[in-house]
C-alpha cells in the first residue's frame, strides 16, 4: 500500500496523505494537524513523520589512505565503520567479483 499512496503522491502532490495509524484510527482526532504532511505514522501520544538529519560530523567517514572495507558495527547506516583491508590488492578468486575506485593502470 505504502509504495502505491507514494506513486500517487509524486504524481498529485497534495492530493494523498498516507496515515498510519496502527489499528487505532480514533487516533486522527488527536492529531488534525498531521494531515498536513504527506506521511505520518501515529503510535500512542506520538505522530512520527519521516525527515533527514546528519548525525555524525561530515569527516567522521573519510576513507583512509591506506586499503581499507567499510563494515557494519551496528545495524543501521550510522553504524559504519573503516576496517583495514590488507587484501584489497588480490585479483578476485572463481566465484567472487572485484572492484576498485582506483583509476585502471
């Protein structure tokens, strides 16, 4: 349901308004003002709207100088990390697939 209320809001913006509501819609009476942005999820006393912030300065992912694999350290996007990659020069065994950032020689 989410991705076709989604398809019709980026063709009628304004038009849709998706509302989750978790099997409490008397929940909407407590909330007029949600209606007002395209996505909102109510739970209890709390109306949840999707929205984007930075979380961790800009150089906090910079990549080291020296080889090196991101790996999770958690389960979401904050929790990557920078791990060494000493075999990141070895050619790709059968079966495995290879890429690099680095310029072709």
């Amino acid at each position: 349901m989410w991705g076709l209320v989604r398809s019709a809001q980026a063709e009628s913006p304004g038009t849709f308004a998706l509302v989750d509501c978790a099997a409490d819609p008397a929940a909407l009476v407590r909330f007029p003002a949600v209606l007002d942005h395209p996505q909102v999820a109510l739970r209890g006393d709390l109306a949840l709207v999707p929205r984007l912030a930075a979380t961790r300065g800009a150089a906090a992912l910079l990549p080291p100088r020296t080889p090196a694999r991101l790996e999770p350290t958690g389960s979401s996007l904050d929790a990557l990390a920078f791990a060494a990659a000493p075999d990141a020069g070895r050619q790709p065994g059968p079966g495995e697939y290879g890429s690099s950032s680095a310029p072709p020689a």
